[in-house]
C-alpha cells in the first residue's frame, strides 16, 4: 500500500509488548522524526505516555487481513526473489451478498477480485539505491448488490465492484518511492490512489461499506478511489515523533475514465486536488495502547456545477443556480486500541473508530457523514484471532440536490436517473464476525442493515447477509 507499509508479526505470534527497535528497519518502512520530541503526547502523564520511553514501530498499515500465505512452500522462491530486489503478493477476495428483506427485490449479487501487488528494488536491480518501484494490477468481475436489488446508487454495499467493469488486468497504482535524509522525508510520485493514502485505515477496509476511504470521499470525483489511479504525488514526514504529515498534488479526472489503467491519453484532466493530512498517533499507557487521530483537507480546483440542476421554468424567476465552483472536502477521523490481545502489531487489539467528512454542500452529492463503530479480536475464549466489527454510518445529502429534485418532482418532471423522491439522508448498520481459518485465508461472514435505500422512504428499508472470502497466496 501506498505510504507506510510495514512489517507485521505472523499470525501465532505470541503476546509480548512492543520493544524499541535496535535498528531502523530499510527505508520506506520506518518514518524517522525531524526533531526528536513530542508535540501533543508530551501534554500526557509520562506514566501513561509510552512513546516518551522508546519509538515504537509495530506495523499498523497491513496489505491484507489475511495473514500469512496459503502456500508456504513458496517460501524459499520468495526469499531468493527479494533477495535479488523483487517480491510480491497474490490474493483473492470474494464477495457475496443477498438482500433476504426490503429493497427492491430479494436476491444475491457476487463480485471477486484477484491482485497482483509487485515491490521492485531498484537499487538491488539497476543500481538506484533507495528507490523502489510499486505495480498493482487486478482482475476484478461480478456484479453490485446495491443496483441489483437494493435500488441504492449512491452507496456501495459490496466493496469489491469496479467503476472499470470486468477487466482481465487492470492497471491500478504504478509509483515510484524514495526516501530521503536517513528516512526522515519519503515521498511517491506516479500513479496512485488517493483513498489508500488519505482518510484512509487497515480498520476501515475491514469493513465493505467504508473501504477504502468514507463514502463522502471516495463518491467525490477528485478522491481517485482503488482501482482508480492517478497521476501525482505525496510527500511523507514526521514533524516529531507523534505527528505525521502527508501533502501532495494530484490530476483530477472523472472516475469512469480509462477503465482498463492503461489508457492514460484517454483521461481528460479537470483540475487539481491539494490534500493534506495531519495524524497524530500516541501509544498509551504499559501496554502501549497505539491511537491515530486524523485531520484532513483537500482541495479540488475543478469547477463543478452546481446540483440545484435544472431549473422548471415556473421557478426561474425566484430560484437561481449557483455558478460552478471547486469542492472542498474536510475530514476528522479517530481510532483507539482499548485492549491489546493477541501479538505486537498494531492489529493486535481491539479499536474504537469514529470520523465526521463534510464536503462543499452546492456540489457535492454527500453534504456530511457521520460514522462510528468498533473492531474488536478474540472476543470469543479460545478464539484469539477472530475479529468483529460493527458499524453505523449516516450520509447526508447536499441540500441543492434535494432543493432541485423537489422542485423539478413540483412540475412534474424527471428528477433523475434511479430517483425516486428528493433524495435527503439514509443510513447503514454493518457487522461482521472475521474467522482466519488457516494461515492466508479468512471467511467473514456479512450483515448490514440500510435505512432509507435510495436516500428516500420509498424504498423499504433493507436487510442484507453475505460472505466474504480473503486468501493470499
């Protein structure tokens, strides 16, 4: 993943607390700090504040909830790749849901993608020491259980559903990384995915409805969403050692465009977006319980139009659409661990997570959201790696939208493609019990729950169960 992979323990690692690190691990897994101090932890009782003993560099941004591989027999192929600048991943993720009550209809809908993740060591292989080379690319097929039967076309309720259609090998992130100043500054240039760099957690992507990023910015054209990449860049750094700070600029381009990943010269740019991100991320307490707590920013100078949209003639006197205009997006996000369990790693524990997204209103389809929910391992005796998680989000509507829909419903005109009312706010409750069956593999079983499909009452309210399947070769 982009900006910040690092190491994780195996799954069976046995419980200990994290240590300080003998050495720093290679560069582009470990963020040095410019100045070594503390900001915000520093206003911490030192008894509860455990980055003041030693840097803790336990792996929180892991590429998979699997652990493990499924054919350990690699192993020795693997280890004399890297050995010579090349490694990789291979994985599988199966999705299928069923609307069982309410929607549109009742049936199931199943949608797979297969991922190629590619690490080149251009230093081991060419000669340019630091720099190292990311390639991504996925089949992806199936068919959108909210389209299909719950009649939501805003909100995806399966996760894996490309805006590219069926792709025999789309091209996803393809990006350069280095780091500088004995690894104090790192930065990726190419292409990338904006939602797996910014707003973005391992935690969320547990869950189908919220991966990778929040609904209210991965639906916004300027947050390139996996597996839509674009052209641009971030620069990573670590003003002390408990803040993070992520900025960079990115080509902004519709999310339909160039379906396959290869066709660059078909994308039309639109603008830029300007994102920037803060993280502070404190370990408490002699267990050394690791928070990450988010503020975000991004600008997008591409002007849209305002959602007011057409205008009946009638109300052309008293009512005048706004002129287009670019979209801010602004983003709080928090995560906790309040138990560790289970291992070192920052996976290895239970979280709290709760986050609030607002987006400019005239232009942008979701005004707010709202979200909060928990991740939580073994909470079954003799079940120490089996991960539950709940969630409740709340999606807001942009007034102007709902301002011209009523409006153009009043004169009796279409107010939309799938529109079926003015469109104002719905609601998902997510749980799902994760069961890691084997090294490499994990089978979470599905449940959501969605009020007000198609952010109308006209629709009844949903009630959806599933099965996903995650396995890495």
């Amino acid at each position: 993943m982009p900006s910040g992979s690092e190491k994780v323990l195996p799954m069976g690692q046995k419980n200990s607390l994290p240590q300080p690190a003998k050495k720093p691990p290679a560069a582009g897994d470990y963020l040095a700090s410019v100045f070594d101090t503390e900001s915000i932890s520093f206003l911490l009782n030192k008894n509860d504040d455990a980055l003041r003993k030693s840097d803790l560099v336990a792996g929180y941004y892991v590429p998979q909830e699997a652990f493990g591989h499924l054919v350990p027999q690699l192993s020795p192929v693997r280890n004399w790749l890297q050995k010579y600048g090349y490694s990789f991943e291979f994985s599988y993720k199966g999705e299928a849901m069923a609307d069982v009550g309410g929607g549109e209809s009742h049936g199931m809908s199943y949608a797979h993608e297969l991922t190629w993740n590619n690490r080149l060591d251009l230093g081991k292989l060419l000669g340019f020491d630091g720099w190292i080379l990311h390639a991504v690319m996925m089949e992806r097929a199936g068919r959108q259980v909210s389209y299909d039967h719950v009649g939501d076309h805003h909100i995806l309720l399966s996760e894996v559903y490309s805006l590219s259609g069926h792709m025999a090998a789309h091209l996803a992130d393809i990006y350069l990384e280095k780091s500088f100043l004995h690894n104090r500054i790192n930065i990726n240039i190419g292409r990338i995915t904006l939602t797996h760099t910014y707003g973005t957690s391992v935690l969320l992507c547990t869950f189908m409805v919220q991966c990778s990023a929040p609904v209210a910015m991965k639906g916004m054209q300027g947050w390139s969403v996996y597996p839509k990449a674009t052209w641009g860049g971030t620069v990573r750094f670590k003003p002390a050692r408990d803040l993070v700070l992520r900025t960079g600029a990115y080509r902004v381009t519709a999310l339909t465009d160039n379906p396959s990943g290869w066709s660059w010269g078909s994308e039309k740019s639109t603008g830029v977006m300007l994102p920037i991100e803060l993280t502070w991320e404190p370990f408490f307490g002699p267990k050394r319980l690791p928070g990450h707590y988010k503020l975000g920013f991004g600008h997008d100078t591409s002007p849209y139009a305002d959602l007011i949209g057409t205008i009946p003639t009638a109300y052309r006197n008293i009512v005048t659409a706004g002129s287009k205009r670019a979209r801010d997006t602004f983003y709080i996000e928090a995560d906790q661990m309040v138990y560790r369990k289970g291992g070192r790693h920052q996976m290895a524990g239970g979280y709290i997570l709760a986050g609030y997204i607002h987006n400019t209103p005239s232009v942008s389809a979701f005004s707010d959201e709202v979200y909060v929910g928990a991740s939580l391992l073994g909470i079954i005796p003799r079940r120490p790696f089996d991960r539950f998680g709940v969630m409740y989000s709340y999606y807001q509507m942009s007034p102007a939208l709902t301002y011209g829909q009523r409006l153009r419903q009043m004169a009796g005109m279409s107010m939309g493609a799938f529109v079926n009312g003015p469109q104002t706010h719905s609601a998902i409750l997510e749980a799902y019990y994760g069961i890691p069956v084997r090294p490499g593999v994990v089978v979470q079983s599905e449940f959501e729950y969605m009020m007000r499909p198609g952010e109308t009452s006209v629709i009844p309210n949903a009630t959806l169960i599933g099965l996903k399947v995650l396995g890495n070769l």
